[in-house]
C-alpha cells in the first residue's frame, strides 16, 4: 500500500521545526514507517542546493530554478520511492512554499512557478498540507529571540513576510480539501491535539 505525503508550511518563525518533530513521532506510535525530510534539501544534491539558497545572493528566476532542481531529486530519490514502499514522508516545506516565497514574496510571476510545478511534479500533490499560520509581527518577535544568525530568508522584512502568509492562505481557500491552516497562536499542547485531530480524519 502507498504512503501518505503530509507537507508543512509556514512563514519563518511559526514553528513548523517544532511540531515537525512531534508529528513524526506521533505517526510513528500509531505503527507508521515515517520519513522525515525538508526542503530544500532532503538529498545530498539537495542540501548543497540549501547551502547556496540559503546564504548566496541571486536572480529571483535563478532561486526559483535551483528550489525545483532541488525538489526533482528529492522526488526522485527520497519523497516517491519511499511513498511506493509504503512509508509516510512527513516534509518540512514542499512546492506551496515556491508559490509563497518566490511568488508571494519576491514577485515571480506565478505562471512560471506553475510551468515548474508542472514540468517537476508532473501533477504530484501532498496528500495533506498543514499550513502553520501567524500573524507577522509575532513570527519577526520569535526569530529575534531564537539567538540564531538568520538566513537570507529570514534577514527579509515583515512586508515580505506579509505577502508569504497571504499567499498561503489564498492557497489554503483555494484547496481545502488538501490545505490545513492551524492558528500558531494557541499552545503547543492544542496545536498537537489539533494536528492528531487532522491526520485521524485525513
């Protein structure tokens, strides 16, 4: 029997990492065989791509094509033979974030994301897409505290963080069948019921 794909989305700051890792575990005390992964990334190729992604200026077409080079691998490699032997992949970001990001955010007229999206996936879609949603000025507010030096993402404004969560909500009422949106806001502890309650009934 195939596995299930289930992606996380969220501006930075609205605490995919965290929950990632309590949902992995939680499928995995319900008996799933689970794979963790992220994007971009997710293979060797993959997370070399991050490294440049993730700290290298360049042309908004330029980061749009190395995410989908990055993503037909981690096709290729991980996410689709892993699902063919029956294992359930559990992302940290998928194909909504190219919409969010390099749409929403940095302008890239969305036709070209869907050309991508189209020639990459060929129609593959997550089976289930949990959008971790939070108003910006709280997300800003947690990124400071974190400590950590930020990326090239994260080093963006809140206006630009603005358009990435309107983008994923358009894209949460476009598809509600796929798209999940949880209110980051509550506590960890309601998160978690809510995220149980989602994949039971999925």
């Amino acid at each position: 029997m195939r596995g299930k794909f289930i992606t996380l989305e969220g501006i930075d700051g609205a605490g995919k990492s965290t929950h990632h890792a309590w949902l992995i575990d939680f499928l995995k005390r319900q008996g799933r065989e689970v794979v963790a992964t992220r994007e971009p990334g997710g293979t060797p190729l993959g997370e070399k791509l991050r490294a440049l992604l993730l700290s290298e200026p360049m042309h908004i077409e330029t980061e749009a094509l190395l995410m989908f080079a990055a993503r037909r691998e981690h096709l290729d490699k991980l996410i689709q033979p892993a699902l063919a032997a029956g294992k359930w992949v559990v992302s940290d970001r998928f194909a909504d974030a190219s919409y969010a990001y390099q749409g929403g955010g940095r302008g890239l007229a969305p036709e070209k994301i869907m050309a991508l999206e189209s020639w990459v996936q060929a129609g593959f879609q997550p089976d289930l897409t949990i959008v971790f949603d939070l108003p910006t000025e709280i997300a800003c507010e947690r990124l400071a505290k974190t400590g950590n030096a930020p990326d090239r993402f994260e080093k963006e404004t809140q206006e630009f963080f603005e358009r990435v969560r309107n983008t994923y909500l358009q894209r949460a009422g476009a598809e509600p069948g796929r798209i999940k949106v949880i209110d980051s806001r509550e506590s960890i502890s309601n998160i978690q019921k809510l995220l149980e309650n989602i994949i039971v009934s999925s």
